[in-house]
C-alpha cells in the first residue's frame, strides 16, 4: 500500500503576530489563517436586548447601585461555594513573591522566583503501569505510549485522597495534541507515527505521593487509580443528543457510545469531585465534505488531516459511508470520575458543541449547579449551563452519584453584553469617559431544562449545532473565550479573551465596549458579576479588568486602575485559577509573538488597592505555552503544565531539552532524553 507522506509543516515563525505556525497548524488547523467561520449578523434579538437595557438605564445610578449590592451581599453570603480541597486545613497563603522579569522568547528554561524551586512531576512518555516500559525516545511503540503518560498536558488538577494525611493526591492531565515531528525519529514508518501520535492523546489519571506537606509530589507507577483514556475508551453519551440520529453512526447504531476524546483543552473540577474536561479543535482531526451549514461552522473541511488518521480508521473521513455522523461525537464537555478507574466517563450533551475550552462549575444559590464555558474561536461565544435539579450535600457515594447526573439535564444560555459607553468606543483601546469599559448583559436560553427554545431547531439540533442556534438568537461575538472561571470566594465570573487579530477587519465584527480593540492582539479578562448574586439567573453586569499588552510599549493597556509603570506585561491570557484568598492566577499562550516575552504565569490581585496589579511568577522554556495552572498557596505551591516545548524544532535540531536539560556531550541518564517533553511541574518554597 502506497502511504500519503506526512504533510509538510508550515514554514517556521509566529503566524498573525501571536503563536507559532507549528502550534497553528496542529492544535488548532489553522483556525487563524481560515476565513472566519462565524459570518452570522446576529440581529434577531439586538432589538429586544437594547430595548430592555435603555428602559433599565433609564433606571439610574442608583439602580445600578442597588444591583453592585445585591451581588455583595449574595456572593459573601448566601451563595453555595465548591467546597475547599479536603484536608488543606490552612487560613494563610504561603507564596510570597517578587515578580520576575519578563524572559526573553528564546531562552529555554523553566524561570521561577527567587527562593522556589521546580521539578517535573510526570513527564511526556514516563510509564503509568506496573507491565510499562520505560520511556525510550528512539524505541518508541504505540503499544507502549499506550501505558505512558501522554503529550501536551492542558487542564491539571491535584486532589488529596481522603484518609492520606495530605501524603497521596491523585493527578488528572489532559493531552490536547501532539507534535510528531519532535517526538519521535524521522526514521520511523509513518503508520507508526500515526499509531504513537494516536496513543499519546486523550487523558492521564495519575496517583502522586509525597512523605510529608513541606516535600514536593512524585507519581507512583503501578498505584490502583492511575488510567490513561484512549481513542478506544468508551464514552456513555447524556443530554438531549443522547441516541439522536444526528450521532449514530456504523459501529455506535444506538447513537450512545462514544470512542475517544480529542483536542483536551482546559477544564474544572467540580464540587463532587469529578474532572471536566473540553473537546476543542475536534474538526481538525476529521475530513468532511465542509458543504453544509454544520460543517462550515464548526471548521471542518475536506482536507486531509494533519496526523493522517483517517489512513487507517474509516471513522475519521465522515465522507466514508456509515461515518458521516462521526464528526458530531466530539465537541462536547466530558466529565471524568479520576477517583473510580472502572468508571465511564460521560460526554454531557446539554452543556452544547462547540470548540469548548473548558467548564468550571459554581453552586448558585438556589442549589442549581452553574457551569461557565468559552467557545474558543474568533467572534464566538459565551455560554453557560444551569441544572435542572439541584445538588446533594456532601461527599457520600449516593450522594456522588447524584451529582454526576447533574450536567445531564438543564438550560444552556448564551452570553449578550451591552455596553454604557457605546458612542465612545473606536477600536483604539482607549478608556471611556466614564472610566471603563463595562455595562450589563443577558443570557440568552438556547434550551430550558432539555427543551428547545430556538425556532425551528430541536433540542437534539441545538446541541449538537450550538453555534447555530447561539447566531439565530443575537449572542455578542467575543475574542476568543478560552478559561472562564468564577471566583470561590466572591463569585464574581472570570473570562479570558485570549485575542482577535481579526477583530474590526474587513467584513468581521467592529469593536464593542466588551471587546474594545480593533486587531486585538494581546486580548483582554472580563469580570462577569451576576445580578443578585444568582448565578442561575439571567442578567449580569460587566466590565473589563485587564486590557492586556506591554505597557512600555502599548498606552492601549488597562490593569484595574493599577499604576501601569509596576505592573508585568502580560498578553494573550488563556487559564485562569485562584488562590485561597481570592486572588487571579492567568497563563498565557502567545506571548513570543506578541511582547516577544515567554509565556508565563501571573498572579493578578482583584480587590482595594491590589487591584489590577499584574506580577509575572514564572516563564516557561523555549516555544511553551503555560497551562492548567493549580495554586495550592498555603502549600507553598504552584503547578502548571508546560505544554508544547520546542514546538518549532525538528527531531535533528531539537529547541528545548525541558525538563531534563542533559547538558551537551554528557550522557543522558535512565529515562532522561535530550528531546523536549511536555510536562506537569510543581513549583515550591525552596
Ligand atoms: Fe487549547 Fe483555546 O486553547
Ligand atoms: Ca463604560
Ligand atoms: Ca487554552
């Protein structure tokens, strides 16, 4: 059989003034360098938003006032927060800090504060299993990556187990995509490479033991919970799709069953213990005919795929017959148990598909479970998803039970923003009269407890064609939503709008007071509070909190009112997490192609006179994107994926060495390997 040769990768370099063409090309199938995807006018509803936002402006100051006190009270008060991490047992932070200056783009080293130290915790290949072989960079099987943990870690999360005395954690690592031409010998038959690239996507679960809380984590190979999640692990799918016809496919008649999750970008973890993860650049692995509505949307085309999978599986060309549906499988929220290994994992339809970022999960109120969700594409949108039914205290096993039905069945809205300063908004990022850029917004439902409340679409349509029911019903097209994330301790909504270099160009989408620049390169972080404090309500109020870039060098930056000459440059935020007393945490993906700075990890304080103050912690090595941060301050600890280290080097002229960093001519020792390897590292008090 004559094999297609592995398609040539992009010449090397920064595309659209953000991330490398290498990374363009492979996570994202140059989603940047296509023709925008959302072309809808987004009319439908403007008329009613704006009505209804004039008659309440017309309310006053003192409305509003009343509102920013509502949501004081509600969120200090009476609003259910997710439970703390068991057994923290700690009131201070311990992570004091002097912010580190910015690193230059081309040093590859991982650069932490004076007085930390790091380690890698699991790395790319490191054996999961009791029968797994070590990792060998030039042996390298599918059957073996199978049993290793896999590449490019995005959403992280550490969570002790009960009854450990804070001695074992189990560690949950996504793997959102791979990079073959670093990873493994250009000698290999191609067949293999799809094989090993294949086996190194998907999830980790990963048990870590330390022998006290002042010592750092190592991973236990052989430890009872460890898993790695496949293209072959079954999925049980829940929500309004669950059986439609729109998801059955040859081998899955019953439209239930699902093999595999792709593109793991970001996630949460919710109060009941479980991991949610979301599928992203899923259309990147499929060929499609790229005619119909669905397609055209969501970015699927009739190109062959960069990893060539569709080879060797029928399912991966939806062109094949019997396969035509497998493009609507992924896309969605999957929710992991990393605590039960025989466990199946579930993909939640009623939390929509799109190309989600993440999910993280909040308790309003009224006892509903609220999850936040970005759809991580230029001039889409803000969503987010209120149970049905509400949640059960506690951690027992009925009532862990319940809690996993949560995400099965609610309501999905979609976000619109009105700004208060409309007239005065030109693209350029400058700072309204009034002082900022905010105003109030609405979400709109897309469905109601499973119901359809789109015309002329059915549940099961809207859930699998969430962007096209989102554009019928008016929803503010935003620059790019990747984390969004409410803060445990105030409530208050976080989203990272990591950039739009196409925002104001040609035919696309103007700036707006929400998305303020036109060419909006270095993105901005919305702060999102919900009216009363009912996160399972439908209006919010909003305003900017950082319009990010280099300060010295953009006046078009805002940092919170901070003083911007005592500030990190920061651009192209994309996680975001707190810390135990409420402060931001965002890591960046871009920055070498922006600021011309590594990407890092910044703490950003929220309140009084720290608001808005950005302090760069660490910068990650050579071509490396920060993710999945996890503050675990009163330990005196960070963690955070490295993902893609030296991205644009060739298996020849490797970028980076991290984390081993075998200095040259030495010999690297057992399991080490002269070749970059995406990692989850702790960050500690040295
Ligand atoms: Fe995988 Fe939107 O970042
Ligand atoms: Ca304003
Ligand atoms: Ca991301």
């Amino acid at each position: 059989m004559t094999e297609t040769p592995r398609r040539l990768l992009p010449m090397l370099g920064s595309t659209r003034g953000k991330r490398s063409a290498v990374t363009c090309a492979l996570k994202c199938d140059n989603a940047c360098s296509d023709a925008v995807c959302n072309t809808s006018t987004n009319t439908y509803f403007r008329d009613i938003v704006s009505s209804e936002f004039s008659r309440r402006s017309a309310l006053g100051a003192g409305a509003a006032g009343a509102l920013t006190l509502l949501v004081g009270m509600q969120t200090g008060a009476g609003s259910a927060q997710a439970a703390p991490p068991p057994g923290t047992g700690y009131r201070k932070s311990n992570l004091p800090f002097d912010a580190i200056a910015p690193v230059d783009a081309s040093v590859d080293a991982m650069t932490v504060p004076q007085g930390y130290g790091w380690k890698p915790v699991i790395r790319w290949g490191d054996p999961l299993f009791a029968n797994s072989p070590a990792f060998d960079a030039e042996s390298q099987t599918a059957a073996a990556q199978a049993l290793q943990f896999g590449y490019n870690c995005d959403y992280t999360d550490v969570l002790e187990i009960e009854g450990s005395k804070g001695r074992r954690a189990v560690l949950f690592a996504n793997h959102e995509y791979t990079n073959e031409t670093i990873m493994v010998p250009p000698t290999l038959p191609a067949a293999d490479v799809r094989g090993i690239g294949k086996a190194a996507h998907g999830l980790s679960v990963v048990e870590l033991e330390r022998r006290n809380r002042n010592k750092p984590w190592s991973y236990v190979q052989g430890a009872p919970l460890n898993r790695r999640y496949l293209t072959t692990t079954p999925y049980e799918v829940t929500g309004p799709a669950a059986g439609s016809d729109l998801l059955k496919t040859k081998d899955d008649p019953a439209g239930r069953t699902i093999l595999g999750t792709l593109g793991n970008c970001a996630g949460g973890t919710t109060p009941w213990g479980t991991i949610l993860s979301g599928e992203e650049n899923f259309n990147g692995y499929f060929v499609a005919t790229g005619t119909s509505d669905g397609d055209r949307r969501y970015g699927l085309t009739n190109r062959p795929t960069a990893r060539g999978w569709e080879i060797d599986e029928a399912r991966w060309d939806t062109r094949n017959a019997g396969y035509e549906n497998e493009k609507h499988r992924f896309g969605y929220i999957v929710e992991v148990d990393p605590f039960d290994p025989t466990s199946t994992p579930k993909k939640h339809t009623a939390l929509g598909r799109f190309k989600h970022e993440g999910a993280n999960v909040t308790v309003a109120s009224d006892g509903r479970v609220v999850a936040y969700m970005g759809d991580d594409e230029r001039f889409d949108y803000l969503y987010k998803f209120v149970s049905t039914n509400t949640v059960q205290p506690g951690t027992s096993a009925a009532a862990r039970k319940a809690n996993m039905t949560l995400l099965s069945e609610g309501s999905l809205y979609v976000a619109r923003f009105q700004g208060d300063s409309v007239a005065e908004i030109d693209g350029s990022g400058r700072l309204p009269s009034d002082g900022a850029f905010d105003g109030v917004g609405e979400w709109l439902p897309l469905l109601v407890d499973n119901r359809s409340v789109v015309a002329g679409m059915t549940a099961e349509e809207v859930a699998v064609f969430t962007r096209l029911a989102a554009d019928r019903m008016g929803a503010t097209k935003m620059d790019r939503c990747e984390d969004v994330q409410p803060n445990p301790l105030t409530g208050r909504v976080y989203v990272a709008c990591t950039n739009n270099t196409n925002r104001g160009v040609g035919s696309n989408a103007i700036a707006d007071e929400a998305n303020p620049r036109t060419l909006n390169r270095d993105g901005h972080v919305v702060e999102l509070s919900e009216a009363g404090g009912n996160a399972s309500g439908t209006r919010f109020t909003w305003n900017l909190l950082l319009v990010c870039g280099d300060p010295a060098r953009s006046p078009a930056t805002y940092f919170g009112g901070y003083p911007k000459d005592k500030v990190s440059p920061i651009s192209c935020p994309d996680n975001v997490a707190f810390d135990s007393q409420g402060n931001l945490w965002i890591s960046t993906d871009g920055q070498p192609g922006t600021v011309g700075y590594s990407d890092g990890l910044f703490k950003v304080g929220l309140e009084g006179a720290e608001r808005g103050r950005v302090q760069q912690f660490l910068a990650v090595p050579r071509d490396a994107e920060t993710c999945g941060p996890i503050i675990h301050d009163q330990e005196g600890t960070v963690f955070v994926a490295v993902q893609h280290p030296g991205e644009d080097g060739s298996w020849a002229n490797q970028h980076s060495s991290f984390p081993d960093y075998v200095p040259s001519g030495s010999a690297p020792g057992k399991g080490q390997a002269a070749l970059p390897r995406p990692s989850v590292v702790q960050v500690y008090r040295a």
